[in-house]
C-alpha cells in the first residue's frame, strides 16, 4: 500500500490507513479516490496535485 501527501499542506492519504473521517475505509487505494477529491485538510489541492510519499 502506498502513501500520497498533499503538496500544499502535508496531509497523507494512506491506502492502508483510509480515511474514515472522510468515508474511505481502510485498503481503499488512492486511484479509487473520486477524481474530484481535494485535500480534506486545504481543500486547495486536487487529486492530481498530490504526490507519491511510500510504498
């Protein structure tokens, strides 16, 4: 499972981890994510924006 942080702030969407809050439960990988999804955290970065942070 992989990492992706936002750029603008350093929030971590991890695929293993999910984020509830945000209604992705664990193992949902970050492709799966809509392709409208802005960093929860900034909401200033889109999908596209964010980079790869670990496998």
């Amino acid at each position: 499972m992989a990492c992706f942080r936002c750029p603008g702030c350093g929030y971590t969407y991890d695929e293993s981890q999910g984020d509830a809050h945000e209604g992705y439960p664990p193992g949902t990988p970050f492709e799966d994510l809509p392709e409208d999804f802005v960093c929860p955290d900034c909401a200033v970065r889109e999908k596209g924006d964010f980079e790869r942070a670990r496998e």
